[in-house]
C-alpha cells in the first residue's frame, strides 16, 4: 500500500526514543521529512543521525515551554518548506495512586501531560491545512484506569477529550486529529514501571498473560499504527480512540 507519505513534514514531541521514535522512523522509512524534539540534545542529536540527516532535524526543546510548539512549526517549514502533521508524545508521569500523590505532583503533571500536550495539539492545528493530521500519544488508561499510575488515570481521559473536540472543531477544514493508546509495549517506560513493582520478571509475566496475543508489543509495531493514521491513506480517520494493545482492553 502507498500510505502518500512521500516528502511530507511532520513534527513529532517527545521523539527522540520510544514510541515517537518508532514512529519517526515509519515516517521516514517511507519517505517522509520529520523534526524531532525532546528535552535531551544529545538525545535529538543521536536520533537525527540514526535517521539521517536529509530526512530529519531536531530540536531540543520541553512542551511545557509555551514557545516549543511554534519553534517546531518554524523548524519544519524553514528545513522542508512545508508542514503535514504531527505526532504529540510526552513521558509517562510518575507511578503511584492517586490519593498517595501530593498536589505538587499533580500540578507537575498538569503543566507537562496535559497542558504541555494541549498547547502542542491547538498550535499545530491551527497551523495545519487540508490533509493535515494530529496524533496524540496517550495510553490504554484513556479507557481502564491501570493500578498504581493515578496521574494517567486522571489526565490521559481528560486529553483524549480535547483530542475529540479539536476533531470537531477543525474536522471542516480537513485536519484530522487522532488519540492512539499504547498498551503493553516494551520501552523504557514499561521496563521503569515493571522494575518498580520490585520483581521486574514476574511484573513482565503477568503483563505478557493479561494480552490475549500472548506478548508484549514492540515499539515498532506501535510506529507503523501511528505512521499509518498520520498518512493520507487514513484520510476518513478521526476523532477516534485507537487502542495498540494486543487486544488487552477489555472495553469494545
């Protein structure tokens, strides 16, 4: 299938690993521009260069800086004259429920997952044409709060509701904006969170026997989803929630 991602320009937030890593590289695999940013330069640096110079750029830059999302749009469009879309991706917050977290962590959490995540999504939008596509990176927590990760629990419905109402309100100009939910996947992230149950072998297990495919999923797998719904050839896509899981949620 020709997913018609030849020569178009994405910007994609918290890139330069994980699963906006994976997805840069579907991106670019087929033949797609695209800026990556993250907090890390020496993390954007070696991103870039594992993806190639002539495909991609990189900017070191954190989302709860009200002024990243436009030095993306300028990046994109100074280094490949043109903007098609992005992928809006940022950490995981930190583990624990959500009467053990203080205010100071849920505050925290605010102005990175959401906010930061929010501002991303409304600039982007607002700088997107026909045939443009916003993808945010959210979690399966969207649907079924998961034990032990409050702040997702509390914050990750709350984006995919503003992901819905950007699609309603910027549906008629033909951009489409999209939720996608990782499950089990292993990153970084998932080893972190396997590590602190204290027995990171039998957090796994229990992990890989609660997906119906049996594993955990790469994050390559993740990429080609994300790839696929920024791409033209998912052009009647949006609004939607979009579970990557391996069929773990139980919800239809």
């Amino acid at each position: 299938m020709d997913l018609g991602l030849t020569d178009r320009v994405y910007v994609l937030t918290g890139a330069s690993k994980g699963l906006g890593f994976a997805t840069a590289q579907s991106l670019v695999a087929d033949g797609a521009k695209v800026v990556i940013s993250s907090r890390s330069q020496q993390g954007v640096e070696a991103a870039v260069a594992e993806l190639g110079d002539g495909s991609a750029a990189g900017v070191a830059a954190d989302l709860t800086d009200p002024a990243t999302p436009g030095l993306l749009v300028r990046t994109a469009r100074e280094r490949f004259g043109r903007l098609d879309g992005a992928l809006v991706s940022v950490g995981g917050p930190s583990p624990g429920t959500a009467a053990q977290l203080t205010d100071d962590q849920w505050r925290g959490a605010f102005e990175t997952v959401f906010l930061g995540s929010v501002r991303a999504m409304r600039t982007f939008a607002h700088e997107l044409t026909e045939g443009g596509a916003i993808g945010v990176v959210l979690s399966t927590s969207t649907r079924t709060p998961i034990s032990g990760l409050g702040l997702s629990n509390g914050l990750r419905p709350g984006l995919a509701g503003v992901a819905k109402d950007l699609a309603d309100e910027f549906g008629p100009r033909g951009v489409r904006v999209i939720s996608l939910l990782p499950g089990r996947v292993m990153t970084d992230r998932n080893r972190e969170l396997f590590a602190a149950t204290g027995d990171a072998k039998a957090a796994e297990s229990a992990a890989t026997a609660s997906i119906p495919l049996g594993r955990l999923g790469g994050p390559e797998e993740f990429g080609r989803v994300a790839a696929f719904v920024l791409s033209p050839a998912a052009g009647y896509l949006t609004g939607l929630t979009l579970p990557v899981d391996g069929g773990a949620l139980r919800t239809l």
